[in-house]
C-alpha cells in the first residue's frame, strides 16, 4: 500500500464558486487549544480550501481581518450532549455547542451545508443525536486480513502489529463528519494476537491509537476474549464466579486503564459460534456481563454484550429448534439482571443480516436493559461491496419499526435512542465496511453505507433519500437531473439484489462459507440452523404458535399479525410460513410464479443498475467509472447465477413450469 | 514425528512355529552385491527372524552348515522378465529368476507363503507379472502436505525438502514386496518448488532417493510442469513445436540425466484443471507428449501422459457438454501418433475415481497407443480412509471389463498388460494411500488397498478375496474363523458405501471441494461437469444417442447394452439414462423405493462392519483394534448423514412417501 495512496471519500471537496477564504474565528466558551476544538478547525480549513481551491487565511478574533467573515465557536449549555446549533448569514456562521464533540459536528454540518451547495443564509440546522452511542465495529484481525472484508486488508493491523499512519487519522475525521462517537477496532473473534491487546505488548500503540481517535471525539473500544483468565492468565477456568477469575480480571482492568484511561471499553461475544462464555460454567449471559462491567465501571468503561447467542450445531433433521428464537430465549429472562454500564448489543434481525428479516423482537422485547442496535454495513450477504445494495433503507425500516413496547414511543428507533425506556445507554453500532483498498470500500458506491450509517444513527429522522443525496453531493459533482438517476440507483438497489436473491424474507441460499453468489440447498442440510424446508409442494418455515412458535416471542399485535398469513407482510411470509406453491399472492400471482417473476426481474433491473452508471461516465472521474462498472459486470453475473439456479432449483423441485415461458435449466 | 514411529504394515511377521533360523545361500549366476540381490538377502533374513524369533544364521554356500536349510538363487534366462519361479522342500528352497527384480519378487513370494502358513514343501509358484509398469503416483506437495491425502503429510517433502530417512527405506520395501516397479513421487499438479526438481536445487536428493528405490528395483519418476521453459527457463512460451522450447528441453534433459541417469521418467497432466499444456498454442496432446519422449528416449526415459483433460469451466445450463466424453474426444483422434516411449495413462472411469462408474472408453478404444489404467487408492470419493472401502473389487471389474476391441483378448486387463495390441509399454499406476502417518493409511485397514493394488497390477488373475486374505495373513494373526470375518468385512465394505451414499452410477453427490459427506446438490451448479439432473420426476444422465452420445464411444456390443436402459447393467443405469422415480428395477422396486431402501440398508451395513469389528477387539493389537474402532465411529455418523440427507432430498423433491414409512425428514 503507498503510504499516501486513498482517497478522500465524501470529504472529496469540490470547488464551489463564490465561498470566501478569508475567515476570523471567534472562541467563546471554548479552548481554542483543546484537541478536538483544534481538529474542528483543521477541517473547517481544509474543506476551505477544498471548496475554494485557495490557500485559506483564518485568523484569530483578536487579529480581526475585517473584511473576512467570521466563524463564531460559542459554548452554549443549553445544547443537549454533543448537539450541535448552526447557523448562519453574510458576515460568516455560528456553531453553538455545549460541549467539543458537538461544536466539531456543528463545523461539519456546516461544511456539509455548503458542500451540498446551500449559502449562507441559507444554513440553519439544530440537532442532537438521535442515539448516545453511535459506534463503527471493525472486525479487523491482526494478522491484516478482515473478517467478512471485501476492500482488501486492515488499516488498523499488518502481521501482528498496529498501524498508525497518515491513514488512520483520515479515517478518524471521516468518522467524525459522520458522527461517530466509537470504533471497536478488532474482530469480535478475539484470538491469537489479538488476545494480547490487553497486554504491554500492545498499549503503547493502542493508546497512540486512541490518542488520533481523541482527536476527533472518538473512543476506541476492544473486543475481548472472554477466555483470557485461561489464555492470558494461565487460571483453569473462565468462569465469571470464580474469585481467582474476578481478582485476575480486576488487576488485568486495572492495568488496562492505568495505559489506556481514556478507553471506551469492551465488546465481548461469548457463547457464540464457538467462542468461550459464561454458558461452560452454568452461568448466564447477565454473570459474565455484569462481572466485566462491575469492573471496569470505576474506571467508566462500558462492557458491549452481543446478544448473538445460538446453537451453531444444530441437526437439520431438527424442526422444533428455532435459531430465530435464541436470542429472545436467552436474553429475555434476564431482563432487568443487566448493570447500567452494560449495553446488550442486538442485531437487526433474528438470524443474520440477510437481506430482508424480521426485526429481533429483543428489540423493545427488552423493556429494564441498556440495548444497542447492530447492522452490518460490510454486505456479507448481500453482495460483497461488487452487487449495489445500499442499505440505508433496510436500516430505516428497522429503526421505524413498531415493536408496541410502549404506546407512543415504540419504534426501535425510540427504544435504543432510550427514550422510551430511559436508559442509561443506548445506540446503534455497525459492522463496517472499510479496507486498505484505494476507495477504502472496494465498490466506490458502497461507502454510500458507511456514510449513510454514520449520518442515520446520529439523526434517524433523516431518509434514505436524503442520505443517498447528501452522499452524492458530497462525493461527486453531478448535474441535478444525473444526480437523481445515481440517488434512484441507489434507492431501487436493495430490492433489487432482493428480487434475484433469496426472497420473501427466507434469507440463505448462499455458498456456504463464502456468502456471495447462490446455493439453494447449501446450509439446507447444514448445522447452521438456516433452513428453508422446501418440498415438491412448498417452501418456507413455519414459526406461527403451530410451528416453532418464534412468532410469539413479539408483542401481541405483531404477535397475531406475523402468526397469519393473511395479515404477515408478504416480504417475510417465508419467514413466518411454509407456503405451498400455488398460494396465491396479493397481486393474484402463485408464489412460484413469483419466485420466477422476481428473479427475471431482478437480473433485468441489475443489467438497468449497469446502464444506469453507463450513462454517468461523462460526470465521475475516470477511476472511479472503470472501478464501479468492473463490480456492475461482476454484479450481472452473479445476479444471472442467482436468477437461474434458484428458477432451476424451483422448477426442478415443484414442476411447475413458468407461465411465461422463460428459459429455465 | 518420531524418527522410527511407523508400523510394518503388512511385513510385521508374526511368531510361527517350526520354521528353521538356519540357512545357507547359493547363488547361481547372481552376483550376491548386486544392490538388488543384497536387498532379497537382506529381506529374507528380516523375515526369518520375524518369523522365527531367533537370531538368523545365514551362511554362504562355501562354508556350508550341515544342519542348515539351502536356499538356491539360480538365474535362468527363461523365466520372463521380472517373474519367478519358487520351489521348495525339507531342505530348503529354490528361487529362479531371469533378473534381480524377478529374484526379489520371488524371495517375497517365498516369504509371503510361509507367513500365509504355506510350509516347506507345499511351496511352488510360478509368476511373471501380468503388467510391465507397476505404478505408485504420489499426490505430495513439496511443502509437505499430500492432494487428497488423508494419512498425515509427506514422508518425501518437508517445508521444500526432499526427506531420506529410514521410512524412505521401509516405503521401498513395502513397495517391492508387493511388485511394484515405478515411483512418481510428486504430485502431478506440479507448481512452486516442485517445479525445481528438475533443477540442481534437488539433484543430489532426488538422486539418493532414487539410489534408495534402485536398491528394490524401482524407478523413480517425476511428475512434470509442461510450464517449465517458461518457469524456469525464462521463455515467453511452452509451445512443443517451438525449436526454442524444444532446444531449452534437450539441454534441461541433458542435464537432468546426466545427474540422475536411472530416471525412470515423467508423469504429465497437461491441460487438465488449470493445468499448462499444448492446447494453449493450438498443439495436440501428441505434440506435446512426442516432443517430450523424442528428447529423452536416447536416456531409455519414458513420458507417461494423463488423459484427464475436460473443460473444467463448463456452464451447468448446457446439457449437450458432456465431461464424461471428453478423454475420448481429445485422445482418439490422436491414436497412433504417440511415439512408442510415451503411455497414455488413463483413469478407470470418465469421470474421476467415483464409486462406480462406466469404464473409460479409451481404454481399448485406443489400439495404437500405449496405455496404462490409472485408479485411485486414496479414497477421495470413497471415504477419506476413515470408512471402510475394499477398493480391490472395484479394480477387479475394471480389469475384467470386456471392451470387444480384439475377439478373446479384450479385456481391460488384456490391453493394459500389452497382450491385445503388443505395445511396447503398458501397465497400471495408483495414486497412493500413504502419508507419514503412524499406521501409512489412516486407517490401518485401508492398508489392503495399498498392498491389493500391487499385488493385482502384478498378477491380475488374483481374485479380491485372494488378495484380501493374504493381507489379512501378512497383517495379523487371526484365528482362521475371524480371518473369514475380517475377509468378509472388506469384500461387503465397497457395496456399503456405495449403498449409503450416491447410487446407479450416477456419483458426485459430494460436499465440494473436500469430497467427504453429502451434498446432494453440491456440484449440480458448478463449472465440474459433474450433474445428476435431478428434478421432481426422475433423476440422470442422458448419455445415450438421443443425449450426449457418450454410449456411442464404445465398441458395438457395450454401446448398444449401454444405449438401452433395459439392457444397460443396472448398477451404471443413472451414468446412462435419465430415468422416473416410478421406474420399475429388476427386482420390481420403484427407483424412489430402491432409493430408500439401499440407503437405510446401507447405514445398517455399515454399523453392522462396526460391529463385526468389535468382535475382533481380542485378536488384534490394541491400538489397532482403537483407530480401527475410531473410524467406525465416524464411518456411522457419515452413513447416517448420507442416509438422511439423500433420502430426504429425494422425497423432498418427488414427494412419493417411503413404502416402509421409515423416517425421512
């Protein structure tokens, strides 16, 4: 990798006519000197120059340049946490913040504002977060290689070691434009070196690291090994009861945070795909949390439990284990148990990112326990940054949900924001999709989501379209009428990868292990717990109260509304039922029929997403058209596999030919 | 691994009673330091002392013990080469032999009887060996680790090493004593170092090993990277016709044989899965192999060219590409174009070592070509020697496999062995079951294979039981009712397996890439060729004339019983014919029905070889009887998983219940 060799991504800033380079800055309130202030500033110079294409002069109030305009940095209390008020007009603009974290979000409001061609005047914008803990997960693994990474290796990690470059700092500030407020930078799979970032081989670097991460608001969590007693430690056991694992783990904190004071603390999964747990010893989820949290708490660290907690050696043979219930079966009882520095972490959806699930019913199921939302932006199912899947709005319907937790503030936007429940801590965090690709994301297009991420869990009232705009705005320079075509793009690309995928919410499908392209049957007959049970007449799994009973695991509307086929929403039936193929959908379709339409369909627009892009070549940088077109070839490809092999499967299966006639195999 | 921790395999002579320690050796028109000569000796004595318990005295001739037994080793010129005459009373024993390695196959004669309880006097064997190649092809990596090895690693190559060892020593032992004559000791993908050991980086050790092999009479041979001009020599092309490519191969061979002057020669697997070869510059199979074999025949070396070439990027929507007939494709047109120093080595099947399939048209099919059989002893389709697979049955078939290529001598076994066409070279090869595993095999059982397969290619008239029963003797010491248990055991063991996992030839059915446990699906959507067309009517390949046309490759006779599903043998139906899950077999079961059965059945068998084998707990040592046991184990959950995972795919796919309303899931 050539040390300087990336690009900027929405920091990418175009030159725009008539913005002024010369600025005073005025402090009040605010030490011009503290470190995020000063990283505040650095950006609103740098987009300066960005946007003007001049050197930038910005003085200080008392050396007042008057015929420059001013930049007001006030400290105003009134602000909710890290909020942020700017506004604006001809003389210059006013950031109001009450605390550094907030100001430095007001600076990058503003130079988005502009950036997004608004003028003064124009800038008027007061938010706070929508979420307290607004947190990117890397699953980064020492050795350089990334979990479930498709932009090349690790920034963060190369053969066992840290990486603190040029680089890292320009991912820090991207982070903070976004409005990110944490980054776990290892693999919740914590082994091999990696055990050891909680030792002296590594905190000189690690604090380094937080120290650029400081810079920008932003505080570095580790994932941790919950067998490090055991592998660190040399004790027989992990268990969170035992008085030699506790006193182990109180000198080991204690020795982490006398290095690293400033540590946000840890995001542990246990019990989980094979990682070690409290489960060995007989104790709860809850035991094992509230140990670690305990003792870090002095220290106000906080402890990130992921509630991915499954059996992963499931018999296929088996039907009345439900991987979709884990979650609430394991985490519900304990509700309640959970210490207030301890934050579950839930993800979307019940099985795993696929690309349409049901939302977890721990979501708000939860009612006396901190919980956090994760998504994951690395499309690990949904096409590996080479299909166009922008996933902005399967977050929103996430986060709009209504879980009926709590009349009037019940969607799973309000839950984890901890306004319906008060909690202590709340959020969202996401799998990320970075690498040491050039782009960072390998598709240029995909750090859509990444941006997108960012700028929905600090404010989840924003829309997927507005997001998708903003993006654009930000990264390119398109004439209104082709910015639109890149923002439907955009929006129609989720379905679309839907449509020649997995459909009807039954997920899977994939090539076992990999993930990318199709295998009706390859975790059919898996231990994985990921089946979709079809036969010569049908497909689907039922979890009504006839079946695995998943469905009940929700308040009662959704309870009843998910339990009949009638009244589920048809884009999860297969979650839900087992459907014969000649059930006739909404639209008077047989769902086989459908199966063919939408995977016809889904390669056609998939070739359209193609054309689409063709048509930008005039408006996008040489490097960029090439790189993206190479992935909408890829994308073809793969959505032709998909469209065949799941038609073939189904016609093979069921026998009943297409009404339409179509080549199937 | 220990530098001595290995078993003797079938040369751990057991104690036997009334066997004489005392022996005098006449030579008769041997030199008794002739390397090979040394080695009988040595042989004899080792056994004897195995044998006997006691310390050997043997004796020259000249100074003669009165009380001591004579062995006579007496040239004589009309004994075909490399056969034996053994004859034997009271006072000793006579072997006659026309060559060292006929003397040395003649002293294992002699010691196989008397260890499979044979006694001076009932002795009398006469043998030339039915094949004048007798081939092991090793699978092994330079790097140490074995292709479809499933014995541990390498006891050639270590971390890019040639290993000489004392193993080396017993491996050239193991191998004479069962007839075989050549060693190709890399694997036939030949990449990275082992693309050097035509180089002086491996001279010196491939020399010695050679030296170790010259000491048994075998020769060494080593697989070939076609890519080498370019690779090593730094040429931009490997075209055989190009005078460049030709002169960097005279000097490279040159130099190869004046280091190494006994090489036997080269394997080459040219064009085959990503291999380099002469297509790539519009060549024929021949060009490529002729210009090799011109080159090195001044040194008496011979080029042994693998048919397996196919397109291995094959779409599986296109049903008129047939993998099956490819070998035949590329290789008949060529008939009577290879020089006589080159042999086609052609795999048994047209497929790829499956549990049963056609025989491979080519053989027979060419009539001015040399040709050698080419079968698998490591199980890669056949239960990774952790199942138990008598594979001698199978070879059995094969040999026996009447082509109708010449009236009365047409059989497989006729045209390998160069009795039909009178070519100059013919022969069988094997890839080998070994790894540096304690017990070689795995398995300790897999063992019968390795020794089976020399023992047939060496005289093909052996039955598979014959065969059996001498490993079983030369093995361990049964009492002669459990001899007949263990002997049952393995000629049952092939039927087994291929009752429990794919069935009427149709194969494949594998997990990819790894090829152990099911996958119904599996390959049915990749580039292999390998599809079993299964829908919700029937299930198989079309290859007679209204489909591929593969039957039309075979002479008349087997191309009109293979054309007609009624005369087609009914074990190779589904390799043939597309057929409904309502057709009736022979015995007037359904083939759905036949399906259900043979799997049930063949889960049961297999717990029943389980069983029967922990009957033999008291008559086997105990470490073999607990590997043994071991494998079982997991031999039953693979057939369980089989069992389920196939019968409930197909009644998945058909609906039609089992008659027997066993559970299917």
């Amino acid at each position: 990798m050539d040390a300087n060799n990336w690009t900027q991504l929405w920091l990418t800033y175009q030159r725009i006519e008539d913005i002024k380079g010369d600025w005073n800055i005025s402090y009040s309130g605010f030490d011009m000197e503290h470190r995020i202030v000063e990283s505040g500033v650095y950006e609103f110079r740098n987009a300066l120059e960005g946007l003007t294409g001049e050197n930038v002069i910005i003085s200080q109030d008392e050396e007042k340049n008057q015929n420059a305009s001013t930049l007001f940095l006030v400290r105003d209390e009134g602000i909710p946490a890290q909020g942020y008020f700017v506004d604006s007009d001809e003389k210059g603009a006013t950031i109001k913040a009450s605390d550094e974290n907030g100001l430095l979000y007001g600076i990058f409001a503003l130079i988005r504002n502009v950036a997004c061609g608004k003028r003064p005047g124009e800038i008027r914008e007061e938010k706070s977060p929508s979420n307290p803990l607004r947190m990117m997960n890397h699953w980064d693994n020492m050795d350089g290689s990334i979990e479930r990474g498709y932009s090349g290796n690790s920034f963060f990690f190369e053969r066992n070691n840290i990486i603190i470059s040029r680089r890292t700092r320009d991912y820090a500030r991207f982070m903070a434009s976004i409005g990110i407020n944490g980054v776990v930078i290892n693999n919740v799979n914590v082994k091999d070196a990696a055990s050891y970032l909680i030792t002296d081989r590594y905190f000189d670097k690690v604090k380094a690291l937080s120290e650029i991460f400081a810079d920008f608001g932003i505080k570095l969590y580790l994932s941790l090994n919950f067998a490090s007693p055991i592998e660190l430690g040399g004790l027989p056991v992990c268990d969170p009861m035992s008085k030699e694992v506790i006193d182990w783990w109180k000198d080991k904190m204690k020795e982490v945070y006398d290095q690293i004071p400033d540590l946000g603390g840890f995001l542990v999964k246990a019990d989980s795909e094979g990682r070690p747990g409290p489960f060995t010893y007989g104790r709860t989820q809850a035991d094992g949390a509230n140990m670690l949290a305990d003792i870090i708490a002095p220290y106000g660290g906080i402890i990130i439990w992921r509630c991915f907690v499954y059996n992963c050696t499931q018999d296929w043979r088996d039907r009345k284990t439900d991987r979709a219930r884990a979650g609430y079966d394991y985490f519900k009882e304990q509700d309640g148990d959970y210490h207030d520095n301890v934050i579950l972490q839930i993800k979307n959806g019940p099985m795993d990112f696929q690309i349409r699930e049901a939302v977890s019913p721990l979501l708000g199921g939860l009612t006396r326990t901190n919980q956090m939302l994760e998504v994951q932006i690395a499309q690990e199912y949904t096409g590996h940054q080479i299909d166009l899947c922008y996933l902005i709005p399967l977050y929103k319907e996430v986060l709009d949900f209504h879980t009926y937790c709590k009349e009037g503030c019940d969607t799973v936007a309000d839950v984890v924001s901890t306004r319906t429940f008060g909690n202590r801590l709340g959020g969202m965090a996401a799998v990320i999709n970075t690498g040491n690709d050039y782009n960072w994301t390998g598709n240029d297009l995909a750090a859509a989501n990444t941006y997108g991420f960012g700028r929905l869990s600090f404010d989840t009232s924003l829309s997927a379209e507005q997001i998708a705009r903003e993006w654009i705005k930000m990264t390119y320079q398109l004439p209104s009428d082709k910015e639109d075509v890149l923002t439907d793009m955009l929006l129609r690309s989720r379905e679309i990868y839907e449509k020649y995928t997995s459909f009807l919410g039954i997920g899977w499908m994939v090539t076992p292990g990999d993930h990318y392209g199709p295998s009706v049957d390859g975790y059919e007959y898996s231990r994985w717990g990921t089946y979709h049970r079809a036969d010569h007449l049908g497909i689907g799994v039922d979890r009504t109260d006839r079946g695995t009973g998943y469905a009940q695991q929700y308040y009662r509307q959704n309870a009843e509304m998910y339990n009949d086929p009638e009244t589920c929403p048809e884009e999860l039936l297969l979650f839900f039922h087992h459907i014969p193929y000649t059930y006739k959908l909404k639209s008077g379709k047989t769902l086989i029929q459908y199966i063919y339409d939408s995977h016809f369909e889904g390669e056609k627009e998939a070739e359209e997403l193609s054309a689409d892009w063709k048509g930008l070549e005039p408006y996008v940088p040489d490097s960029v058209f090439e790189r993206v077109s190479e992935r909408f070839d890829r994308q073809i490809t793969n959505a032709r596999e998909w469209r065949d092999q799941v038609n073939s499967y189904f016609f093979r299966k069921s026998g009943i030919p297409d009404e339409k006639g179509r080549e199937i195999y």
